[in-house]
C-alpha cells in the first residue's frame, strides 16, 4: 500500500452536489462518487480512499449514523461531514464521535473545501507513513526476536559490567539454566578468576564498529568444564549500551585438535625410536666391523692380510654409506622433494617389486606439483599402507588412485588381502598405524574413510580440500 494515490469518495443523496464536486476537483484529485451510504460501503470496499466527504442529511441513514458504523479496513480515511444546516447538536454529537477531521456547511466554497481536502491528506499521509513505520518496526522486531530465540547459536545479550539482559532458548538448554534463573546471573559466574579478567579486558577492548571472536573456558553444572567460542558485538539495547555475542561449544573441536597433537608427538616419538633401532641394527654393525678391520691395520704384525683387510675395510664404508642413505631416503625421499610425490611413490613401489610378488597398479591424473606438506602427508599414508598391506594382509594386488578435481585431491587404496575389523583395530590401536594414517588426513583437513572386511580387503578413501 505505498504511494497511493491522491483518492477521494464524496457522499450525497443529490446528483447535482455530485457533479458539481465531480466538475471541480477530478482534475486535482481521483474522485468517486455515492448516493448513498449502502453504495458508498461497496465502492470503499473495492477502493483504499485517502479522504471520505459525506452530506450529513440523507434519506436513509446521515453521514456522521454512517461513520460512526462503518468499520474500515486496514487504514482510516480522514472523515469530512458537510452539511447544509448547522445545529447545535450535531456539532456536539461530531465533536463527541471524534472521528470527524472537519465540519463545512453548504453550499460549500470550492477553495474552503480545496483547502480543507489537502489539509486532510497531509494528515493521512502523515498517519499513514506513522503506521506503515511502526508496521516496519513491529514486523524488524518479530524477525529479530524469531531469529535470537530460534537460533540453533547459543546467543546472549549482556550489559557493560556483564550482567545477563537476554538470553535465547538454546544459551538456555547449553548452560541448563531457567530464562528467570539466567537473569539473576553475570556471564562471569559461569568462569574461573583467570577467565573472568580476560572476558573483561577483552569486552572493554570492542569498539562501536568491530566485533571480535574470543575462546573461554566455562564450567556448565552436569557437563563440567566447556570450551567456548564467543562472537561479540556492541549493540544498543532498550536504549542502554550493551553487548550481543553468538556462542558456539567447541570443546570437541579443542579436544580433536589436542587428540590430533598427541597423536603428531605419539608419531614423532615413533620415527625417533625407528631411527634408533636402524642406527643401531643397521649402521651400528657394519661400524663395529669397521672398526675391527681398522685395527687389524693397526696391527703392524699381520703385513700378510693387509690388502684383503683395507678391501674389506673399503667395502665397509660403501656398505655404511649406503645404509646411511637409506636411512635418510626414508626421512625425506630425495624423489618427494625433487620430483614430487607420484614419482616418489612410484620410486617406493619399483623398491618393494624387487622384494616382493605382490601386483602393484598406480593410476594418476596428477600434473602439478602439491604443497610439500600435502606431498609429505600423502606419501606417509601411502607408505603406511602398503607396509600394512605387506606386513598383515596377504596381499597379491595393491592398487593406489591418486586423482585431482579442481580443489579437491582425492586418494584410493586398496588391497586383496584378508581384511580386518577397522573397529576393533581402531579400539586396541594395533600396530597398524591406522591412527596415525587417520590424523595425518584430518590434520591437513580431509575426511578419511576405511573399510574392510575378512577376506574381502581393504580400500582406503580420502578427500582434500587443496
């Protein structure tokens, strides 16, 4: 109903007064016309009119019974009574209705009436445009209000020195507090002392333009200690400055990220205990060997022997260097780091071919290099797997699909071999890496999915967003 126009019912029993108002104003303004006060109800129910002009005498029922009856829709049109006659009582009975805006007598002056007219379309727009703000104001508070108490977000409002304002049904359900209880309370009831001087430093620290995202530990009678993540704002509030924050629990969050931590030193402890065990069983030996054979040199009486022990001593240092840097192969693949990872793996695979019947197929669409942490990851889930693969399954074919759409890398591994529980395996945390190759998906934010069955395999899928 915005921009109506400038609308106009005249009401009268005589056709002369009608086409004369007609005559004078349909250039000025959109005018209809009425006999009577049953036509006048038809006409207003098909029309919004912002002014309605009734003769107060007429056969079957006056303009001021008419008004006083009617009930308009939605919006009231400025009411006009003119008359031909003025008594003391109508003017009483006008005034008493207080809905009549003016009382003209008849015969009526054409620039009185004109005056009249706009003076009471500038008080409907005025009324109108009031109205429709309110309507505005009303249907802004209803969408806030369905919005802060339907919110599946924790969401609260709370006041400079902390106290509790508002708070939706869901802040209510997180804390298991009552909406009367809750009100009582300051927001900082719900922390320890060192979490109650951060909130307050932090809270002086938002300005009127910004908002700011800040993590608390806050202890929830029933659950225990919670982490959460607070999203602030200052807002006005009922006229006082007061602050909106959007609160998310992300105490799993925090405890997979400490899970995914332990499980990176848990790794690291283990490749430092991997290396010490091919120091010691690998290279130690072939020095301790060394080691005789220089001093079997040093022995000035075994002249004889001493060309075949410096062939030996000679054949010592190659074998060490070569140990040495299969070792270090197996820290950092000169070919990850040179050529990327789809010819380091393939690198790994023609290795084990020399060492084992086992088929292996390697498919690819990759073209381009990754990130070396994405490499680095990759390659150690898939190395990881074949070791599984070789060590527990019984495998005869392994296939490793490596492919790349737009932003997404995706992996498959699979094996023909026995298979096992994925749940009990994950439970007893076997010696199959299984958590380790889970973490190393997660901790690059990919999502993992193992599935194996006795005698059926395993396959392996992963996504990741590049």
């Amino acid at each position: 109903m915005e921009d109506l126009e400038n609308k106009i019912l005249y009401i009268d029993d005589e056709q002369v007064n009608l086409s004369l108002f007609t005559a004078n104003f349909s250039k000025i303004y959109t005018v209809v016309t009425a006999k009577s006060t049953v036509e006048a109800e038809e006409v207003i129910r098909e029309n919004q009119f912002k002014v309605v002009i009734s003769d107060i005498s007429m056969p079957n029922e006056n303009g001021l019974d008419f008004f006083k009856r009617f009930r308009f829709d939605n919006f009231e049109p400025i009411l006009i009574i003119l008359t031909a006659f003025v008594s003391e009582s109508l003017l009483l009975e006008a005034l008493n209705q207080g809905k009549i805006f003016r009382y003209l007598t008849k015969p009526w002056n054409a620039k009185e009436l004109k005056y009249t007219i706009d003076q009471a379309l500038q008080s409907f727009d005025l009324i109108y445009q009031n109205k429709m703000l309110d309507l505005q104001i009303k249907e802004s508070d209803a969408k806030f209000y369905n919005i802060f108490q339907y919110s599946r977000d924790l969401i609260i409002i709370f006041d400079e020195n902390g106290s509790i304002l508002e708070a939706n049904i869901a802040f209510l359900e997180g804390v298991q507090k009552g909406y009367e209880e809750i009100k009582e309370m300051n927001i900082t009831d719900l922390m320890d002392h060192q979490n109650q001087l951060l909130f307050r430093d932090r809270i002086k620290r938002i300005s009127d333009s910004s908002a700011a995202i800040h993590e608390y530990k806050i202890n929830i009678p029933g659950l225990g200690l919670r982490y959460v993540e607070a999203n602030s704002c200052k807002i006005e509030y009922k006229g006082m400055n007061a602050y909106l924050s959007i609160v998310r629990d992300v105490t799993d969050r925090k405890l997979h990220e400490k899970e995914i931590f332990n499980a990176v030193i848990y790794a690291e402890e283990k490749e430092r205990s991997r290396i010490a065990k091919d120091l010691h069983d690998g290279l130690g030996p072939i020095l301790a060997t060394l080691n005789m054979y220089l001093e079997r040199l040093h022995d000035k009486g075994r002249v004889e022997d001493f060309s075949d022990i410096l062939d030996f001593s000679m054949d010592s240092v190659s074998e060490a260097i070569n140990t040495l840097k299969s070792i270090s192969n197996n820290l950092s693949p000169h070919m990850l780091e040179k050529f990327g990872l789809l010819s380091a793996i393939s690198a790994f695979v023609e290795r084990l071919k020399k060492l084992t019947k086992v088929k292996f197929a390697i498919e690819s669409n990759l073209n381009e290099r990754l990130s070396s942490i994405i490499e680095i990851s990759i390659y150690r889930v898939i190395t990881e797997c074949v070791n599984n693969s070789l060590k527990h399954s019984k495998s005869t074919e392994i296939l490793i699909k490596l492919s790349r759409s737009d932003n997404t890398l995706n992996l498959i591994y699979a094996d023909n071999g026995e298979g096992f529980d994925v749940k009990s395996a994950l439970e007893v945390q076997s010696g199959m890496g299984l958590h380790n190759i889970q973490n190393r998906i997660k901790s690059l934010g990919g999502k993992i999915n193992i599935q194996s069955r006795k005698n059926f395999g395993t396959e392996i899928t992963a996504e990741i967003t590049i």
